[in-house]
C-alpha cells in the first residue's frame, strides 16, 4: 500500500484540520475552495457545542 501523500515526512500523521470558532447554533461546510470543496452540510452545535465535518474534518466550536 502506498503512503498517504499528505501524510507529514516525519511523523506520518495527517496534517491538523482546520478549527473554526462560531457564534451560531448551527454551520454549514463545503469544504471551501470550490469545485475542490464537498457537497454543503450542516451542523446543529446546540447541544454539545461543537462538531466535525465528515467529509473534511473541519472542526467547528461554539464560542
């Protein structure tokens, strides 16, 4: 099997997913970058105050 490519040469962990800070009870993700990005979900954060994309692993905290 071949090695992740984005996977970091000294560790060969994965690079740390972006953290967002928001003030709403719910986000919404696509990934960014446009065509690069994923298809748009949202997150309800009302409960446990946070969440984590499944397709990009962004993380997303209500401040």
């Amino acid at each position: 099997m071949a090695p992740n490519s984005q996977a970091n040469d000294e560790t060969g962990k994965l690079p740390p997913h972006k953290t967002l800070h928001v003030e709403t009870d719910r986000v919404a993700c696509d990934g960014g970058g446009g065509a690069l990005g994923h298809p748009k979900v949202y997150y309800d954060l009302a409960e446990s105050g946070e969440a984590h994309c499944f397709y990009c692993c962004a993380h997303f905290i209500k401040k």
